[in-house]
C-alpha cells in the first residue's frame, strides 16, 4: 500500500489548524479508508484531546523515532472508527528532538500501513514546520478572513511554492466565515481571499459554536450528523478523496425570516 | 427613515473593500520583501529620469502596484506634454 501523506498547516496559530486535522482525520476515515493522525507539535500535544484519545497515550512519535517502541505500539486507536489511529506528539520534548529525514523516514512507513497520513503541523514557519512538512506530498493550508492570519496563510504558500518538487499540491480551507458579515460587508468574502491568495480552494468551514461542544466532549463535529461545520469538514474529505462536491450554500445559513422578508424587498441586499 | 435605509439600501461595502485594498498591498510588499518607503524612492527616480526627455503633468502622474495570481506588477502612467530636444 502506498497512502498519501497530507499536511494541515496554517502559519498562523489559533485558526482551528488542529481542530481541522482532528475532523478531516474522521471524516475521511469515515468513507472507509485507513487514516494516521500525526500529531507533530511536539511540547504542545493538543490532537490528542480533540480526538478524545488523551487516556490512552502510552508511546508518543518521539519514542518512534529514539527507536523506545514499535511504530504500531505507538499508535492510538479511534475510540468510535477501527480504521482510524493516532500518532500522539511528546509533551516533554520540543521540536528539536526530530530532524526532517526521521520525519521523511516515518512518513514513508506510515504510508505502507494507511491509505491517508494527516499531519497536523506546529504554528510558526519554523523548524516544527520544516518537519511537518518534510514527509508530505501534499498540504491542506487553513486560513480564517482575518488580515493577520490570511498574511501568515500567504507566507506559507510561498514557502510551499519554494517546495514545488515534493509538494505536489496544497489547497485551502477557510474556517470561521461569518457569513452574515460577509453579507453585510464587514469581512472579505471567500473569492476576496481567494484572489489576494491565488490558491485552489478545498473548502469552506462556517463560524460554529458547535466545535467547542464537540472539543469539549472529545468528539470531532464530523462524526456528529446535522451540524453544518461537521458537514463542510465531510465535504473536504470527499473532495481530498477526489468527489467533485459543490460548495454548500453559505447564505442558506442566514435564512431567518426577518432576512427572508429583507430579501423580497431588496434582492441585492440578499 | 433608518429602518427604510436599513431595508432598501445596500450597506456600503467600506469596511470590506478596505480590508481587502490594505491585504492586497501589504502582500505585495511581503512577497517582494519590499521595505514601505522603498516605493517612493524609485518613484522620484522615474520622475527624474523621464523628465529628461519629456515636460509630464505631474499632476496626473500615476504609480499603481497590481496583482497577477502571486506576482506584482508596478503600474506606471505618466502623461507627457512635451518633449524636451
């Protein structure tokens, strides 16, 4: 088996880069392919908790690599789906304790036993992520509309462009839209940030209260039905998987009947 | 008469529009690792040299940096009144 090895970075922190990983991880694990989480922020573990896996971390990925256990002893499995497993990061290491050719090494064995490696990369445009992506030949990039993160987005995509050769291709998710700023003019809309970024667009993730739930509980909103930030994540992992799936409808969102009355007057408004 | 304004006009799109102007420039001078006043240095040098060959209204003398997909372009409009031989 030769899985793909997927990076979700962002430059930024704080824009949901892990919160990405965590529900792309089972949504695609979801459609039935065998997935491998990495969580490569070495010193600040967090996969883990979003997965709800926290109790059951014995070996970590620095153990791996210092040769402490096997691979697969190291690997934690889904609570909910068989064909899911986490690659825990050290919390008492730092980034240092992994160079980028242990990192390629580990991903090329990954790749032998899953169909799909995601691994979710430090914030910065350092050593941690000259790591993360050191094994990837692809990179999901997430972005919220705001100007500070979109400005670190831009300068991952240009330190992704500058590894054309093994990176074959990387894509955007914007999270958090607010749709009802967008239409009310407050923030950039998805094709403004698209155009300042030139980048393909994977997908859109609305503004949902419904993931600190879900953090909390330790259960990706993917694996929930009915929630709308769960199905754009579902939607990503179809379009990895390579589905041509059309963008939901993010004014639908809005559809209070106050706006509904708004809009028969004034359909520009709408 | 609010209420109308809030039910019939379209709010103006200020706040967006200026995001999107500032994100734009501010990208272009990242990417070219381009310091905020190097800009208008090399727009008095253009000044200069073009007014050697030619009298241009500087009054309506333009400078403008664009954007193709992830590279930039300077945009540079000087309207010539006559020639200086």
């Amino acid at each position: 088996m030769s899985g793909r090895v997927i990076v979700i970075t962002s430059g930024k922190g704080g824009v949901g880069k892990t919160t990405a990983s965590a529900n792309i991880g089972v949504a695609l694990a979801q459609t039935g392919v065998s997935v491998a989480m990495v969580d490569m922020d070495i010193g600040l573990r967090n996969l883990d908790i979003l997965m709800g896996l926290e109790n059951r971390v014995v070996y970590n990925l620095v153990d791996v690599i210092e040769e402490r256990c096997k691979l697969r002893q190291a690997l934690v499995k889904d609570k909910r789906l068989p064909n899911l497993c986490l690659l825990p990061a050290a919390q008492t290491r730092d980034k240092t304790a992994v160079n980028a050719d242990q990192m390629k090494t580990l991903c090329n064995e990954l790749k032998t036993l899953f169909d799909y490696v995601i691994v979710d990369s430090p914030a910065g445009i350092e050593s941690g992520f000259q790591n993360a992506v050191a094994g990837a030949e692809e990179a999901v990039v997430i972005t919220t509309p705001e100007m500070s993160a979109v400005r670190d987005a831009d300068r991952i995509i240009g330190l992704l462009e500058a590894r054309k050769d093994e990176i074959s291709q990387y894509r955007l998710v914007l999270n958090r839209i607010r749709p009802s700023m967008v239409k009310t003019n407050d923030m950039m809309s998805v094709d403004d940030v698209l155009e300042i970024l030139s980048i393909k667009l994977l997908g859109v993730v609305p503004e949902d209260e419904g993931i600190i739930v879900s953090t909390n509980k330790g259960e990706p909103i993917a694996g929930t039905d009915n929630t709308r930030s769960g199905l754009a994540f579902r939607n990503i992992a179809r379009r990895l998987r390579g589905e041509d799936v059309p963008l939901m409808d993010l004014d639908e969102l809005n559809q209070g009947w106050l706006n509904k009355v708004v809009k028969f007057f004034n359909p520009a408004r709408a | 008469m609010q209420v109308l304004n809030w039910f019939f006009q379209r709010k103006n799109e200020s706040v967006r529009t200026k995001a999107k102007d500032r994100m734009r420039l501010m990208l272009i001078h990242d990417r070219l690792e381009l310091p905020a006043d190097r800009l208008s240095s090399l727009e008095e040098e253009l000044i200069a040299v073009v007014s050697r060959y030619f009298d241009i209204d500087r009054e309506t003398t333009r400078f403008d940096l664009q954007q193709y997909e992830r590279r930039a372009a300077l945009i540079a409009n000087f309207p010539l009144l006559r020639s200086k031989c």
